[in-house]
C-alpha cells in the first residue's frame, strides 16, 4: 500500500505539480507574455514588406533617418548627425544620396567608423527612412529631384515624412507640401538661416512650418540639436517657414552690399581698411558678418561659404514677395540689381564665389584710383 501510495504521489506532482512550483512558473512566463503583448503594441510587425524577384522580402530600416543633397550645406549637417550620434549608429543608419556620387563617398571616407547607406536614388532613400531631410541647392535643383521618376516623390507613402531645408519659392514649398500630403506622407518645411560654416558646426537655426506632430517628433528634435543652436516654429500653413528665411536673407543681402561699398569708400579716400574693420566692430553697427567677412574681402578671398548665386536667387525671391504685398522695397531692390550684375558679369566670373565677392564688382564699376590700382 506505501508503494502504491507513494507512486501515486509521483505521478500527481507530474500531472499537477505543488502549488510554489506552479508559482514559480507563473512568475517565470506570465511577465514574458505581458512583455512581448506590450512591445508588439508599440512596434507592431512591419507592413512594409515587399517581394523581390527571387520571392525573399526586403524589411526597411524604420528606424533609419535620410538625408538627400550632401552639397556645401548637406555634407556639414549629414556630418553633424553622424558627430553627434543621432545617425550612422548600428541601431540608426544614415541613409543618404546626392546627384554626384562621389559626395557620398567622401562621407564615408570622412567618417570610415559610421554606418552609412548610399542608395542609387532619392526614391530610394525615401523608402528606406521614416525620416527623410532633403537639402539642396536651387529651386531648379529641388523640383528636378523631387519629381523624377526616382526622385523624392516617387518613394513616398503613408509613414513616410519629408522634411525640406532648401529656400525656395514659398510656392515651391507649398506644392511640395500638396503632393507629399496626397501621397500619404508628411511634411516640414525647415529652411536654414546660415552658411557653410554654421552648417559644419552645427549652428544653423530653422526656420519651420508645417506638420507640428512631425516637429514634435524627438528624432527630429535631437537632429535639430544636433544641427542647429535654435528652431523656430511658425505654424501648421507651410509656407511661413519660407517667408521668415527669405526676409532674413534679403536683410544679409543688403547688409553685404551696404557693407562692400563702405569699404571702397574707405580705401579709395585714403583710409587703411583693416584699421575701419576695427571701428565698425566697436560700434552699434558691429557684425559677425563683417567681422567674419571682411578681413578676406579685403585680402580678395571669396572662397564659397554662400555662393553669390544663391545669395542672388534669395533677394529676388524676396523682391518678388515684398511686390507680391505691396511693400516699400526700394534699398533691397537696389541690393538686389548690384547681386544681380556681379553674378552675370562674365569678366569677374564670380557667381560660383561667396556672396562677398559683391565687393569686386563694386570696385570695378568705381572710378576712383584705388580702384583702379586694385583692378
């Protein structure tokens, strides 16, 4: 009888074991569950697989972030994600493209350690990233780009968000803004205020309008950080974003050719130019853009933080907008002819220059004997 009872125990421990080992395992399981439950909740299987030719799928990166236009301004900010982690780690790829491959290599080159992913196209780019920031260089260049059968807008679904940093037309944004929204995807507009140098030390400051959720966004915040020393916000109607760079640009635009003439005023009386940069920074007119600028004007180095004909393209937008609404514009228009005429003066060729180089088409048109002898 004490053997069968025994054996009876045994096989009731097997079939239904003691209370703290049934504990023990629902303590052990029942949190992984709830974990696994919870976790697909905030990142639900992907749905973006798709078959290739071979019949094996390709999942996206999601978590990946883009970057199109790796020009005088793109390769700086590119280069300030990846300094700063917020791209080009394991976990979050930078995924970029640019119309002359040979900038994407460079990246990597200059940045042997990140995990960079060059894409044959910006459709491609755009399907690979959540994220995408678009950086390029003219209105033109943009469109072209954006509209191509392997551009911008052809990679564009729902989930996907652009976010476009070029100054163009506030039409241009707009119509970007139409066609991204119609495809399912979101949009920002995010123009920057600064040049080849702020774009490096991550200094820009954006100017932004467009989806608030999509600004909200903490990627999109740590890459503004990482990019910029400040961001503005000027509401959900795109477009705003475009006006508040185009009237900060047109003021800079005013400011060099004020500042250009007043240089050739002062060497051609008599006056040494270094000794008047001095005077200038202790005033109330003091600069940064003079103090940074006008040493290497008077040394004729223009080498392109701003390339005039991009500073030329900005005025004339804002000439246009300023029309467009009735206002007073007159000083800046003036600004804007003189940027015009130095950017189409073939003898000079110095559209490709830094917007600086305004200065040398002014002595050229001067008569004084200093300018003569500086010619």
């Amino acid at each position: 009888n004490n053997v069968a009872s025994n054996r009876n125990t045994q096989i009731m421990n097997y079939c239904c074991p003691p209370l703290h080992a049934t504990l023990f395992i629902f303590l052990l399981v029942v949190p992984n569950i709830i974990i696994s439950k919870s976790a697909s909740a905030f990142h639900p299987p992907p749905t973006n697989l798709k078959p290739t030719s071979k019949t094996s799928f390709v999942t996206l990166e999601m978590s990946s972030i883009g970057f199109i236009g790796l020009g005088i301004m793109g390769e700086g900010m590119a280069g300030c994600l990846l300094s700063n982690d917020v791209a080009g780690t394991k976990e979050t790829p930078l995924v970029v493209w640019n119309r002359t491959p040979s900038k994407c290599t460079k990246l990597k080159e200059k940045y042997p350690d990140k995990n960079i992913v060059v894409k044959e196209s910006a459709k491609d780019v755009i399907e690979s990233c959540e994220i995408t920031f678009s950086m390029l260089s003219t209105p033109e260049a943009s469109k072209a780009v954006f509209e191509a059968p392997t551009g911008v807008l052809a990679g564009v679904t729902a989930g996907r968000a652009v976010i476009d940093c070029a100054t163009l037309a506030e039409s241009d944004m707009k119509r970007m803004k139409d066609q991204v929204e119609s495809k399912g995807g979101t949009f920002l507009e995010a123009p920057v205020s600064g040049s080849k140098g702020p774009a490096h030390t991550g200094q820009l400051i954006f100017l932004c309008a467009g989806s608030k959720s999509l600004f909200d966004e903490e990627s999109v915040q740590s890459a503004f950080k990482a990019m910029g020393k400040a961001t503005h916000f000027f509401g959900s109607e795109v477009g705003y974003g475009t006006r508040a760079k185009l009237v900060v640009n047109s003021l800079m635009g005013t400011m060099m050719a004020a500042f250009g003439e007043s240089l050739a005023l002062a060497e051609s009386v008599g006056l040494n130019g270094e000794k008047m940069l001095e005077v200038i920074g202790q005033g109330a007119i003091q600069s940064p853009m003079y103090a940074l600028k006008g040493p290497k004007m008077l040394k004729k180095d223009h080498a392109p933080n701003f390339p005039l004909q991009h500073a030329h393209k900005d005025m004339k937008l804002a000439v246009d907008m300023a029309k467009g609404v009735g206002v007073e514009y007159a000083v800046t228009e003036e600004a804007e002819k003189l940027l015009r005429e130095a950017r189409e003066d073939k003898d000079l060729n110095i559209a490709e220059d830094d917007f600086s180089a305004v200065f040398e088409k002014i002595h050229k048109e001067s008569t004084s004997e200093f300018s003569k002898k500086r010619n």
